[in-house]
C-alpha cells in the first residue's frame, strides 16, 4: 500500500503549474517624490515559493513552461509598472492636495491679519476722535466753570454793593435819629410816635 500511495502523489505533483518566477526588479523614476520612495518601501515583496524537488523535476520535463514563465514575467512587470503609475498618480494628487491646503492656510492667514489691521486703524481713529470729543469736553468744562466763577463773582459783589448800601442807610438813619433826638431835647418837647408798634 506504501507504494501505491508514493505512485498517487507523483502524477498529482506533475499537474500542478510551475511556481511564478521571482518580480524583477522595479526601476524607479529619477523624478519621483519623496512619497512614493516612502510608499514604494512599504509595499511588501512577492512571496518566493521554493519550488519542490517533483516540481522541479516536472518543469524540467516540460519545455513549454518557459514560455509561460515569459509571459508571466511581463504579466507581473506590467503589474508592477501599473502599480508605480497608480503610486506615482496618487503622490502628485496627495502633493497637490498639500499645495492647496498651504494656499488657502496662507489665503487665510493673510485676510485675517488684514482684518487685524483695520481693526487696529479703526480703533486708533475712533480713540483719537474720543480723545478729540474728551479735549473739547474739558474745554467747554473749563469755560462753563469760568462763567459760573464770573457769575459767583458778580453775586459776591452785587450782595457785597446790597451790604454797603444797607450799612450806609442804618448809619443814615441812626444819624437821623439822634438829630432828631438831640432836637426833641432841645425843644423839651417829645415825639408823637414812642414806638412804631405802640
């Protein structure tokens, strides 16, 4: 039985296709970016299978697999070759992406220190023409004090003349009434009115 088995194993290794050949190397632009290097490390190698030795006997016996290993061949460089142009593709569409992101961030950045600088100049204006309306304030203050100094002033003296005049007619009349007193003692006769009220 050992034997019919080791029989049944040879013809099954015989029908199996002949493993890929390894990838050929990829020859890399002179021009490509910094991203794509980078990409192009990640991506992992094709698997080499090592070929068993009835695999290996088998591809031997069959001339025509050279061919097919050919054609392979050109099957997986155009794979690759499709894969660089689609890593190629995808790092001008990540450079270009990059581009406009650091145009509308520098686009931003100038509007708002534009608007900065209005709001600067506007409040520097609207300061000054507080500082103006503050200087004309305190002007008409000034002068309005003045007036009501002038007007105290005129007050003080106007009750200062009242003063006078009362003082000067109480003089008058107290001269007036010892006058009058002196020439009731003179007559030896007396006044009609003693006092207003009586």
């Amino acid at each position: 039985m050992g034997e019919e088995e080791t029989k049944n194993v040879e013809p099954e290794t015989s029908s199996d296709p002949p493993p890929p050949p390894p990838p050929q190397p990829v020859v890399e632009p002179a021009e490509a970016p910094k991203d794509v290097v980078e990409e192009k490390a990640e991506i992992p190698p094709a698997e080499e299978k090592k070929p068993d030795e009835s695999q290996a006997l088998a591809a031997v016996e069959k001339p025509e697999s050279t061919e097919k290993k050919e054609a392979e061949g050109s099957i997986n460089r155009d794979a690759v070759l499709e894969r660089v142009a689609t890593e190629k593709r995808l790092s001008l569409i990540k450079a270009w992406e990059e581009s406009e992101k650091s145009k509308a961030e520098n686009k931003a950045q100038k509007k708002v220190s534009a608007i900065g600088a209005w709001e600067n100049s506007k409040k520097a204006s609207l300061e000054a023409e507080l500082k103006k309306i503050e200087e004309q304030l305190e002007k008409k203050k000034a002068e309005y004090i003045e007036k009501m100094k002038n007007k105290v002033a005129l007050v003080h003296k106007a009750a200062e003349e009242k003063r006078a005049i009362a003082e000067a007619k109480r003089g008058e009349d107290l001269l007036k009434a010892e006058e009058i007193a002196a020439k009731y003692r003179a007559t030896g006769t007396g006044p009609k009115k003693l006092l207003g009220c009586f």
